[in-house]
C-alpha cells in the first residue's frame, strides 16, 4: 500500500486510475465520488480522477489497513500519456519516466526525514 501511495502522489493531478472495472467492492464504494461511468448502470468505474482528496483518502484507508486493490492497474495523464501499467500485485510495473523520478525524490526525501 505505501508503494500505491506514493505512486498517485507522483502522478500529477488530474491523472485517471483504472482496474478495468475489476475494483474491489470496498474501493468502488470509498472512491464513488472521483469515479466515472460511461454506463452509469455499472456498478464497478471506467476509472477515477486522481485528486488531492482522493490522496488523502488513500493513505487515510491505507494507514488503517482498509485500502484493498485489484491484481492491476493503469494511470494515464491528463494529457493521455500513460504514467503506469501494473500486473500481479505490482509484482510487474511499467513507469513512465517523470512518475519513476518523482517516486525516487518522495522515497530519498522519505529516507531523510
């Protein structure tokens, strides 16, 4: 979770996280407010919108040990580039460039604290 943290703080506002409508049931529920469906009969999200609040909620649930996350995801940028793809529970990571720097700065700058 510390890893899934400081992966959507690295990307920049604006981004869209996507499970390919396979998100836990608790996730949908927690992040209902940044999701969007194209059908909105869905229950799961096309994806959600990467938002300060929804940081904050992240690592609030992921410090109380509630953040529970599908086996994959992708974060795209505002500007469709994609920032990240991952496969079994992050075991696969695919980064772009600019979100792998910002996560080596947050971790040296974790690491000196």
């Amino acid at each position: 979770m510390q890893f899934f943290t400081a992966l959507v703080r690295a990307c920049p506002t604006g981004s869209r996280i996507t499970f390919d409508r396979s998100e836990p049931e608790s996730f949908v529920h927690a992040f209902k407010q940044w999701s969007h469906r194209s059908d909105p009969a869905s229950f799961e999200a096309d994806d959600c919108l990467i938002a300060a609040e929804f940081i904050s909620l992240a690592e609030q649930l992921a410090a109380r040990g509630e953040l529970k996350l599908d086996h994959r995801l992708g974060i795209s940028a505002p500007d469709g580039r994609l920032l990240c793809a991952s496969w079994d529970d992050f075991m696969i990571v695919k980064l772009a460039d600019d979100v792998c720097e910002a996560l080596q700065k947050s971790t040296g700058e974790e690491e000196s604290r």
